[in-house]
C-alpha cells in the first residue's frame, strides 16, 4: 500500500493523509466479497461501510485533484497524468472520472499485490533450490548495478520473475473471470462438446482451473518456475489464455507489470538483505475470499545482513 499511494497518488496522501486513506480503502477492501459480487448493493453492514468509505475516499482525493489543478508545480505521479490527460475530442478528464480511475486502480493493485508477495515468499521458503537461485540472481545483478535496485536492475531478475509468475499460477489474484455474452455463440470443448451461451448471459471461468491444466502444465501441483524458462516456456506452447492469473483478452490487467515490478522490489530487498526461514508449514489456501489468501499466520523468521542502500 505504500509504494501504491506514493506511486499512484504522490507525496500528498503518502506523506500527509495515508492513515486516513488507508483506514477507508480497508472499508472499501472488505465490502468486496463473492456475495458482493453477484448482489452489489445488497444492505449488508460491509456493504454499508464499503459505500460509506468509497464516498469519503472520494471527497478526500478530490481535494487532492483540486490542490494539483490550482498549483503550477508539476508531480510525477499517475494521479498527475490522469489529471493532464485529454480525451480524443480534446475534453480533459473530470474531477469525479480521475477520482474514480484512481480509486480502481488502487483497489486492483494493493491487495493482490501483497498476497503475490506473500504467496511468493511462501513458495521461496519451501523450495530451497529455486531460493538459492533467485538469491544468486540477486548478487549477480546487485554486483554490476552497485547495490541498487535500478528499474534496469528489475528487468534483468529474470529467475524472481518466474518465480513469482508461478506462485501466481499456484495461487490466481482472484478466484474467477467473469464477463457478460454480448451475443450468442457456441463453445467447443477439447472433448467436442458443445455448449451454446445465450446473448447477455454472465460467464464465469475459474482461474485456478485454468492455471492446473495438465495437457498444458507438467505436474501441475508442482512449484516449478523453470516452468517459464526460455527452455520450456510452458504458458507459450500450451497457446493463447493458457495463463490467466492476470486476465486474458482485450481485459487483460493493465497494471501485470507493475505488479511484477512491485513484488521484485520487494523480494530483491528482502533477498539483499536477510536470511529467512519458514517457521510454520505451508499455508492452505482460503479459496472462499474474492481474493484468495493463506489461511491463518505465516510465521519467518528473519536475520539481518549488511543493509544495502
């Protein structure tokens, strides 16, 4: 959430309003659930607090956008770009539109994000080989860019890359696609059945089904980021939609490779400059959140090396 605010929002609300932010945006958080989902506007108490929080969160950020569009200093944030853009008939971007794109964008990023890093130390931990690895990655890259952690340096961690992305395939950001027929089509499956879906019917694919499939993915139960290498690429071969942790289609998330970005920051600092260990067994998987998280506590324990920069 902090690099998220202070990426997305600017200095503003990193430094002078997070705690508030954030106590709302949790609000908004836990009033999106699998109920909420199918009956958005059901009179629930989280629901309640969801749509209360959202309402102050805007009026909050929209204090923000006004302060920018008044000033003629220039940040370089997400929040300022959305401000300065234009549409194609040259209409700039509303207060009430860039309060909202925000709000999404915030909402799509930060509670995924660090599941991704939990569930991706939770893996690390668990499977010395590919720990050791990423660990020598880390040296390699931190020796030639000097023991900083350069945008450059994030896109040459190519093996915490894909061990990242294969946490993510073991444990999807969502349970579900959904998306609404916008006309009658009929579906084959691999097996040749068929099945029509009728015009303005919703559809909804399981995500973590899609990412086990084992025509596509060798022992698909298995914690295997090679999985991704250039040797098997596994996601490629087995053709379009083959990983979806991210989406698929002309929805796919925008943000996968800042989310990428994210994690790898993260990881390469704690890879830098601790020595981790995993106390408790790994975790299970609470597959009855919107957004699938371990069950109960995690517990690491920690020793500090040489801090880096």
């Amino acid at each position: 959430m902090l690099i998220s605010s202070r990426c997305l929002l600017g200095k503003e609300v990193r430094e002078k309003m997070f705690d508030e932010f954030y106590k709302l945006f949790r609000d908004v958080e836990n009033g999106v659930n699998m109920i909420s989902v199918f009956f958005p506007y059901i009179p629930i108490p989280a629901n309640r607090r969801r749509d209360k929080a959202r309402l102050k969160l805007i009026e909050l950020l929209s204090g923000t956008v006004r302060s920018r569009k008044s000033s003629p200093s220039v940040e370089e944030d997400v929040l300022q770009r959305l401000i300065d853009s234009k549409y194609k008939d040259g209409r700039s971007t509303t207060e009430t539109e860039v309060t909202g794109m925000i709000i999404a964008l915030i909402f799509g990023g930060k509670h995924t994000s660090s599941l991704a890093s939990t569930w991706t130390g939770a893996c690390l931990l668990t499977h010395p080989k590919f720990l050791a690895a990423a660990s020598q990655e880390q040296k390699e890259i931190m020796m030639k860019y000097k023991d900083k952690i350069e945008y450059d340096a994030l896109l040459e961690m190519n093996t915490l890359h894909n061990c990242i992305k294969e946490a993510l395939r073991l444990n999807p950001p969502t349970t579900m696609l959904v998306r609404k027929a916008l006309k009658h089509f009929t579906v084959r499956t691999r097996q040749g059945q068929e099945y029509g879906i009728p015009k303005g019917h919703t559809l909804a694919s399981p995500i973590i089904q899609n990412n086990y499939l084992p025509y596509i993915y060798k022992d698909p139960e298995v914690y295997d980021p090679d999985r991704f290498g250039p040797v098997r690429q596994e996601d490629i071969v087995g053709g379009k939609f083959s990983y979806t942790s991210f989406g698929g289609g002309r929805h796919f998330c925008s943000g996968d490779a800042y989310a990428y970005m994210q994690v790898k920051v993260i990881w390469s600092h704690l890879l830098n400059n601790f020595d981790l260990k995993l106390l408790s067994p790994y975790p299970k998987t609470d597959w009855s959140k919107l957004i699938p998280e371990p069950q109960g506590n995690m517990m690491v324990s920690y020793k500090r090396r040489q801090l880096l920069g």
